[in-house]
C-alpha cells in the first residue's frame, strides 16, 4: 500500500482552496458589476425617461417583471382576461390575466448604455425591441394609449359563441360600417366590438357591436 505524503496532500488542499477562493471572487465581482449596470436603470436615475420594450423568454414575463420592480426598475406588463374552459365541468370557465403582447416587457427609463447593458444582462431577457441593434423608445402618448385600453379590458378576450377572439379577421354586416373588412383590435364597454379598419386609405378604429360581426376565413 502506498503512504500518503502529508506534505503533498497539504499543498493539494490548498491549491484547491485557491481555486475555490478565486471562482468565488470572479462570481462576486461580476455580480457587483451586473448591479452597477442594472442600477443605471432603475427609478433612482434622475433624467427624461423613455420606455422600452424588451423581447424576453416565453412564459416568463410576469415573474422577470416583478424580478425587475424588486430592482427599483419601472416594469410593467399589460394584461388581458382569457377565459379558460374548465377540465371536468361543461359550463364552469375560470378567467386567467395573460400578456397581452407575449415575450414583451415594458422598462421606462433614461437611456444610456449602462442601462441597456444592465437589462441585457438579466436571466431571461433576451434582446431590446429596435433596428440596427439600437433599442427603439416607444412615444409616451402612444405607451399611455395601450396601458388605457388595457386596464379598461378592451384585450379581454369574451366568450363569443363563433369564436371571434381578438386578431381575428371579420367584416361588419350591417350599421354604418356595413361591408367593412378589419381586425378585431379589442373589446370597448360593454359587448362592442373594436375594429380596426380603413377609411379613404387612412387607419381608423370603430366600436360596433359583436351581432354586427362575420368572421372571415
């Protein structure tokens, strides 16, 4: 049997712990450099801020979104109602909140490479929404308009007995719109329709009822 050199196994250990030691040491100052980043983006920053929408892993928007507000960033993801049929029971639905755009997170901050580089970083991000690897603001009014409808529900999709859910392809058959051709768009009060269709070659959005609608193949 071959004797164990004490000595040896003595500087085994410590270049063990050396290595150990200097993994550990890498790990904490590259997170210490991923919070510096991130804190460029937070509400913190004092400046005109700007939102932004990051592309982000599927099914993981709402969690990477509180992940976010945790880290003093404003984050927000719209929802919209969906209701889910039941397993074991015919009539009963439950109603779920879903992104209304999924793989999307809403950031508003002020712009600067820090920022960007900080959100990059962050598990489950995967890139900004922008052109030419250039993150693209998105208008306050424009941001203010989309976060109005959702909170009013007007992306809540209804039970609709033919199966007309938002996105989908329709004409109006009757009312003052009659032979119109759009896109269901939304949900305003009540059980009216938001279509979105065009007008003497101009994009405009009107509210009919759903007995008005045919949905196209």
């Amino acid at each position: 049997m071959m004797a164990v050199n004490a000595k040896q196994l003595d500087n085994a250990l410590m270049i063990d712990l050396s290595r150990c030691e200097a993994k550990l040491e890498q790990r904490l100052a590259e997170r210490r450099m991923n919070d510096d980043l991130l804190a460029a983006a937070s509400i913190d920053v004092e400046g005109e801020r700007k939102w932004f929408a990051l592309r982000v892993a599927q099914r993981v928007e709402t969690d990477l979104c509180k992940h976010l507000s945790d880290s003093r960033i404003d984050a927000v993801v719209p929802v919209k109602k969906v209701p889910v049929k039941r397993r074991f029971a015919d009539k009963s639905r439950k109603v779920v909140h879903k992104p209304v755009l999924p793989k999307l997170v809403f950031v508003n901050l002020v712009p600067s490479d820090k920022a960007f580089a900080g959100l990059l970083r962050v598990k489950g991000v995967a890139a900004f929404i922008g052109t030419n690897g250039q993150p693209h603001p998105i208008g306050q009014r424009e941001m203010n308009s989309f976060m109005h409808l959702a909170q009013e529900g007007a992306f809540d999709e209804r039970n609709t007995p033919r199966g007309i859910v938002v996105g989908s392809r329709v004409r109006i058959n009757v009312g003052a719109y009659a032979d119109f051709e759009g896109i269901l768009a939304g949900y305003a009060k009540g059980r009216a329709a938001r279509v979105m269709t065009y007008l003497f070659g101009r994009e405009m959005t009107v509210d009919v009822t759903l007995a008005q609608l045919e949905k196209l193949d």
